[in-house]
C-alpha cells in the first residue's frame, strides 16, 4: 500500500484490509472511506461508492492508499512512470482488473487525505487531462470498447445534468438567492467534463469502427 507522507491511515486499516483477503480469494483490491483534511473549506467525509467496474471506468473511485497483493503489482510491472500528469494509480488499478481482480470498499473511514490547494492533480489543463484520458483508453482499449455502453450512458447522464443547470428557471431562483456565481463555476465544471467525455466518446468510436 503506498502511503504519501502528509496522509494518514487509522491503525485497524491493516489488520481489516488483511482480513478482507484472508476470507475473500478473489478480491485483490482493499480501499475504504476517507476523510479529507488540511483545508478548513475541505474537512469532509470522502464517501466513495462499493466497486462497480462500469464507476471504474467512468472515474477512479479508489484512492492510491489502497491494499493490493504484491503478485498483482509484480504481474503488471507496477506504476507506468511515463504517466507524468498523475493518475498512475488509476492505470494500476485497470490493468489488475483486466487480469480478473475484484474490489471490495471496507465501509469505514479509515484512511485520512490531506487537501491542498496546490497539488499536482489541481493544475492540470483541460488539454492535459484530455491527453490523459486518451492515454487510459489506449492502454485498456478493450476493456474500455467490451463496455462501451457504459460510456455512452454517463455521455446521456451529463447532457442530462447540463439541461438542468443551464435551465431558465433554476438560474432564477439561484440569483435570487444569491448563489449564481457558484452555479455558474458548478455549470462550467459540468460543461468541462462533458467536453472531455464527449471528445473521449468520439475517439472511442473512431477506434471501434476502425478495428
């Protein structure tokens, strides 16, 4: 498990993730809920979802501190260190998976992460992370093309969500209470991720029909 040295984990992690792999043979995968600290804006319960592979594959919903076997991290030669932009854990993870590993979430906060404004993952571009997620697809192709429909409903979901936020009456009512400019910052997060998804779906058909 690595552990960056401004986190912190509870002293039962250990000995529950360990218990987890005794009594479960197929799982290779061992992560919990967290609790974000470090930012007086950002002391908060980090509520992950149990492990699905279609939320996996839409985003990396286990944080590096998690427990694997090292059999797995020798299997998959470990981190890809020419992955410069972070997210290496994520690339880790999908390769495991794409070997049959299965994920299990201890339901208990039992691992702390620091929040800091200024980390690495917070300076990402738009066009850097594009990259990003283009280079996922190429190293997990097939995984990513066996559930294409899965892409294809988050693309719908976040239409979906973007009508919302962008309807006439709702940004009536939040001016009126004075919270549009944190709308507004919600809607062009919500248009970012679209965008992303959206560029990232067309590249993903292109290879199919290619292929």
């Amino acid at each position: 498990m690595p552990l960056d040295a401004d986190d912190k984990i509870a002293n039962t992690y250990l000995e529950k993730a360990l218990n987890v792999f005794n009594n479960m043979k197929n799982i290779g995968i061992v992560y919990c809920d967290a609790y974000l600290f470090g930012n007086k804006y950002h002391e908060e319960i980090w509520d992950l979802p149990p492990y699905s592979l279609e939320d996996m594959l839409i985003n990396n919903v286990i944080f590096a501190s998690a427990f694997f076997r090292k059999s797995d991290w020798e299997k998959v030669s470990g981190y890809d260190e020419e992955l410069i932009y972070g997210d290496e854990d994520y690339d880790f993870w999908l390769k495991i998976i794409e070997f049959g590993v299965q994920a299990y979430k201890i339901p208990e906060v039992l691992f702390y992460y620091r929040y800091l404004d200024n980390s690495r993952s917070r300076k990402i571009t738009d066009e850097q992370l594009l990259d990003f997620q283009v280079k996922i697809f190429n190293k997990h192709k097939q995984l990513f093309l066996d559930n294409y429909k899965v892409l294809v409903k988050h693309k719908i979901y976040l239409e979906q969500q973007i009508k919302i936020l962008q309807d006439d009456k709702v940004v009536k009512l939040l001016k009126k209470i004075k919270f549009y400019s944190i709308f507004m910052s919600i809607s062009d997060v919500a248009k970012f991720i679209y965008h992303i998804w959206k560029n990232l779906l067309y590249y993903i058909n292109w290879e199919k029909n290619r292929i």
